[in-house]
C-alpha cells in the first residue's frame, strides 16, 4: 500500500517554493502550504500557536500601569527615567521628554488597545539622544536565538528611528550590541518587523552583578551617535508606539495580549507596587509591649533583593531588615493606643537602571 509523504521547508525554503499545482508541503513549525505551480510559498495555513508567554518582553501593550501612565519633563533629574512599567526613557545632552500612555491617538486601527506616546526635546547638541529601553535580567537568555521584533509606530513627521539589542556582562567582558534596522516612520500607524540573529557567548564570559540583554528604540542621536544609529540626527516631535513583542521565531507572529494579572506578574518580577494596608502586630519584647512589626510577602518574588520605600502610619521610627527575594521585615513602635501601627504601601524595585 503506498502512503503519501509530504515534502518538509523551513518557512524560508517555503517562501520562494513553487512547487506544482495541488502540491502540500509540510512548513516545519508552522502549518501546511498548498501550491498551485505559479506563486512562491503558496497558500499557508498555520497550526493554532499553543504556547504562551512567547513575548520576551514585559509590558509590550503598556496594560500595567503600576507607575502610572504620565511622565511630564522626564528626566526630573539625572539621565534616565523609569516610565511606564518595563520601560525607561534615557537622554544625554540635556534633551527631555514627556511620556504617556492613552487609548486615544489609536486612529481607529482595530489590532491595538492603548499606545505609548514620546514627545521629545532635543537639547540638539552632538552628545544629545532620547532613547527608550527594557532590560531582562541575564546575558544568555537572547544568545545565539534567531530573534523577530515587531510592533506599531507612527511620527508627527517623517522620521527614521533605530533599533538596537545588546548584552551588557557587568564585567570586564566587552558588550555586545548590534543594530537590528531602522524603522521609517510616518504619520501613519505602521507594523514593523524585524528578524535577526543575536550574537553568540563569548567563549571567555565572566558575568557580574545585574548583568543583562537590553533592547532600545533610539529616537533621536546627535553626530556623536551617527557611526551607532546611522545618522538618524536629533529631532523635537512625538512618537507613538503600540504592542511590542519580541519573540525567538524566524517570523512574527500576531501579538500575545495577556490576561491583565498575568502580564501583571511578568512585570511584578521587577517592579511591584502595593497600595494595600497592612496591619503590623505587636512585637513580644522583654522591656516594652509597644513595639510593632511583621513579615510582608511580596504579591510575586523578584528577580533579586528590590530597593524597597515603604509609607507608614501610627508608627515611630520604623525600619526595614531581612529584605529577600521572598518579602521583608518591618519594626517599629506604635504612637496611638486608638488606631493600629500600618504600612500603607510599598514600591519594591528591582529594575535594572540604565
């Protein structure tokens, strides 16, 4: 009895296949195409994509807004800015941004649900750029992987941007970066995608602390950065990006909008923000009953030990110890007989800084 084998392509091999008319062909990791003998790749039907979580970015559609959603003259001061949650706005020579996120200037494009909107102020100088970044905590988790960046932008303006990714070791090991591509944007909303391999390890690699792999959309350089960007130049105007996934894919795929508290944990794992009142008991004490405290998990562990400003009330000289990857610990002593000793919220931040 005879059975039919299928001839198996990458996507690539498929995309430039003719093949004959009526001819199935099995594209490896995605689906079936039928060809009809004219047009290269055929017809491709994609298998339904089960896995979740394949967005290696946080926050991509800018739905967590623990950090707010408004930033007016960003940076307050020195040269970065922790904006919408997942993402910094950096600046060099004297340039200055407002940020922020609105379901408004969407221009009826159905595929998105809010936009990050960036207007720059270019201090217009050589050393001037605006840039906005994520981090994610380690130097592997890119290295080696055939990567696609896709995502929406527009511009008040023609106006060309660079995209760059990179690992920075935190040790004498040199970084690494690479310019994935230049996105010419206009006044339209427009996709953009990008496929690149990201660089292999070092075969020496040592690694240090906070060491990690960072992605930026650089908006406007002065001739400084000509020889990185490509000679975008500086430039004052407004930027609106919308859904921005990263993935490890030869192609892109639509974008992964998470359930609201599960992108909420992705983000947590960095940067977690509680406006909750949490009741501090009392302490047992050999000299005093009026001493308070008590263990506060966090609602998701950090990737590290975060910087924790905690807010108090009904509590004297309060502090902080045995601060983990898992909670921490508050001590301090009640200062009303009528009303419980409290936390009344917490930002615990273990963001990588630029």
């Amino acid at each position: 009895m005879s059975r039919l084998i299928l001839n198996n392509l990458t996507f690539q091999q498929n995309a430039s296949y003719i093949g004959f008319n009526g001819e199935v062909v099995n594209v490896i990791g995605y689906g079936t195409a039928v060809h009809n003998g004219v047009k290269p790749g055929g017809v491709l039907y994609e298998k339904q994509k089960m896995i979740a979580g394949r967005n290696l970015l946080r926050n991509g559609d800018f739905a967590v807004q623990q950090n707010g959603n408004q930033w007016i003259g960003v940076p307050t001061s020195g040269d970065y800015e922790y904006i919408v949650d997942g993402w910094f706005y950096q600046r060099s020579g004297n340039s200055k941004a407002n940020a922020a996120v609105s379901e408004s200037n969407l221009d009826n494009l159905s595929d998105i649900q809010r936009a990050l909107r960036v207007t720059t102020f270019s201090g217009g100088s050589p050393s001037a750029f605006s840039v906005i970044s994520q981090r994610k905590a380690g130097v592997l988790v890119f290295s080696g992987k055939t990567l696609t960046l896709s995502f929406y932008a527009k511009c008040n303006n023609q106006r060309s941007i660079a995209i760059e990714v990179g690992n920075d070791f935190k040790s004498s090991v040199v970084n690494q970066r690479m310019m994935i591509g230049r996105a010419d944007l206009t006044t339209k909303w427009q996709k953009f995608v990008f496929t690149f391999n990201f660089p292999n390890r070092p075969s020496v690699m040592t690694r240090g602390v906070d060491h990690h792999s960072w992605l930026y959309f650089w908006l406007e350089a002065g001739d400084n950065f000509n020889s990185r960007t490509g000679g975008i130049n500086t430039y004052s105007g407004t930027f609106d990006f919308a859904d921005i996934q990263l993935e490890e894919s030869e192609r892109d795929t639509p974008f992964e909008r998470l359930e609201y508290t599960k992108s909420l944990g992705n983000v947590r794992e960095y940067f977690e923000k509680v406006n909750s009142v949490i009741s501090l008991s009392k302490y047992g004490n050999s000299t005093s009953n009026d001493k308070v405290g008590g263990y506060i998990p966090y609602a998701i562990p950090k990737r590290k030990a975060p910087v924790l400003t905690p807010s108090y009330d009904f509590v004297d000289a309060p502090s902080l110890f045995g601060i983990s990857e898992q909670g921490f610990n508050v001590v301090g002593t009640a200062n009303n007989a009528d009303s419980v000793a409290r936390v009344l919220g917490y930002t615990a931040n273990s963001e990588i800084t630029p």
